[in-house]
C-alpha cells in the first residue's frame, strides 16, 4: 500500500531540495532540479505548476529565474506539499474495504490497530514540517549523496 503517489513524492523531494539549497543561490531552474533529482523535465514542471498555485514555491522568469520556496520550510507542512500535487490525503478507515457495486458484495474489517495507526499518521501530517523532514534527509541519487 502507497500513501503516495509517484507525484507526491516528487513533490516533496523537489521542495526538500529547494529546503537544502536555495537559500545561499536564491532561485533555481527547473531544470536542474530535474537533472539533480533525476525527474522527467515534463513532469516536474507540472508538479511545480500546482506547488506555485497553492503558494509553496514562486517562481521568476527569466537570466537568474527559477523556483525557490515561497515561505520558511518551518511554516510548510509536508501534507501541504503532497495536497497541492495530489489532492487531499485519503486514509482509508479500515486495513480492507472492498466493495463490488455489482452483486452486492462489501468487506470492511474492523481491527482497532489500523484506526490506532490510521490516526498516528494523520497526526503525522498534520505536524511534519518540510524543516524537520529536511534536517532527518539524506538525498541520494544513483548512490551518490547530493550537496
């Protein structure tokens, strides 16, 4: 089971990388991200289209353009990042839900452990900030740590 998506995490990796190395170069090009984090181009321009309408990232046109975070990586939440590339996170209320709207068939379990650890998580994103995820971080790209 995923709790994100292959965007989400892109998401989050290209604002932990603006985290760990804007500040000192202001902006950076997307491009470099892409390079750096290994991420289609394409995609991580549309990834960074919903992180600029949702006010995480800015962005700046032109010589010395790019991205660079909007705000403190201390007033961003990762469940901020994740919500503005995918949508609102969705944790389900039981470890199997299944339902066939043919045929009437429907599981639900009822494990009192999984609302327990649905709610750990929840808390989690609720409190994790990209300045904590970032200071726990080590971005390693095909074996070599990014600096």
């Amino acid at each position: 089971m995923k709790i994100l998506s292959k965007s989400g995490i892109y998401g989050v990796l290209a604002c932990l990388y603006l985290d760990r190395y804007s500040p000192a170069v202001g902006y950076i090009a997307v491009k470099e991200i892409g390079q750096k984090l290994q991420i289609p181009y394409s995609y991580l321009s549309k990834i960074i289209q919903s992180l600029s309408s949702s006010g995480i990232v800015k962005t700046r046109r032109g010589s010395g353009g790019g991205i660079a975070l909007n705000v403190s990586s201390s007033q961003i939440l990762v469940k901020q990042i994740v919500e503005a590339v995918e949508g609102p996170i969705a944790i389900p209320n039981s470890l199997i839900e299944f339902e066939r709207p043919v045929g009437g068939m429907q599981f639900v379990s009822k494990v009192d452990e999984w609302l327990s650890l649905k709610s750990q998580i929840e808390k989690l994103f609720d409190t994790l900030t990209l300045e904590r995820l970032s200071s726990t971080t080590d971005i390693t790209v095909s074996g070599t740590l990014i600096k």
